[in-house]
C-alpha cells in the first residue's frame, strides 16, 4: 500500500516538475488580461504578421496579430528573412508561431507589453490578395465627377 502511495506521489510530482517548465498556448487577450500572470514566463504565441519588419541593428520588432489583438515580437533580425508575407492592404501575412519570453512592462523597451522571441517557425505561408476592379462603379464614378465639374464650372460662371 504504501509502495503504490509513493509511486502515484512520484509520477504526480514529475508531471508537475515537466508542466512548469514547458512553455504554454496563449492568445493575446489572455497575455493582456493575465499579464502579471504570464509575465517572464516563457509563452507560445500564433497568428499573422502584420505591417512591416522594423530593423534594429542586429534585431527587429514585428508585429503578430491573432484576430483580437496585435503583439510586439522583439527577435534576432536574421530570423526574420523566414517571413515572406506581411499583412497588409495587398496581402496576407505569413501566419508564425512564436516561443519566447513575456514581458508585460519590458524594461529594455520603455515598458511595453512584447515577447522575445527565442524562435520562430512560419505555419502557413502568407499570398498575394487579388482585387477585381469594379468597372461599372468606376465608369458610374468617372460619370458622376464629370457632371460636378459641369455644374460647378456653371456655378462658378453665373456669379461672375
């Protein structure tokens, strides 16, 4: 009996001691909600790359959105030339995932909320987004500003 006590207390206690130790799936509302929580600790974060790659000498800040919010990531600039894609007007960014340590008042950056990065991998490869051009509108638009020049030059020619 109490052999079987010490062998659950010592599987219990190993999987406590490997759970601590190891890095966890977080969205960026539990990072902003829980911030004091997951501070310092090592997190796993996931979502697209948006705007651009800010070098900064030998590093560079990105910025991931997972659809709520966007979190800065602070990594060696040379991880970045894995990124392809960024999110912007004309296309989808490469969504990443991202393993490092939380900050949420980081004192090497002025206090802001960001995550060093200690790696990062692409999931899914970011694309070119193709945007059709209305031509009825455009045609209807051309139409319409061509007939305000009209009444505005008729305008303009009766008060002189």
């Amino acid at each position: 009996m109490v052999a079987i006590k010490t062998f659950f207390i010592t599987i219990f206690t190993g999987i406590l001691i490997a759970s601590s130790g190891s890095a966890m799936q977080v969205t960026s509302t539990e990072l902003v909600d829980n911030a004091k929580e997951y501070d310092k600790k090592e997190v796993i974060y996931s979502g697209e790359v948006i705007g651009d790659i800010m070098k900064r000498d030998e590093y560079a800040w990105i910025n991931v959105s997972d659809g709520d919010n966007a979190i800065g990531i602070w990594l060696p600039y040379e991880e970045t030339k894995k990124i392809e894609f960024t999110g912007q007007y004309r296309y989808k960014g490469d969504i990443v995932k991202i393993i490092g340590i939380f900050n949420r008042a980081c004192p090497e950056h002025g206090g802001d909320l960001d995550i060093h990065a200690k790696s990062i991998e692409v999931i899914e490869n970011g694309y070119e987004i193709k945007r059709n051009i209305n031509f009825y509108g455009l045609l209807i638009g051309i139409i319409l500003f061509i007939v305000a020049m009209t009444l505005t030059l008729i305008i303009y020619r009766k008060k002189l």
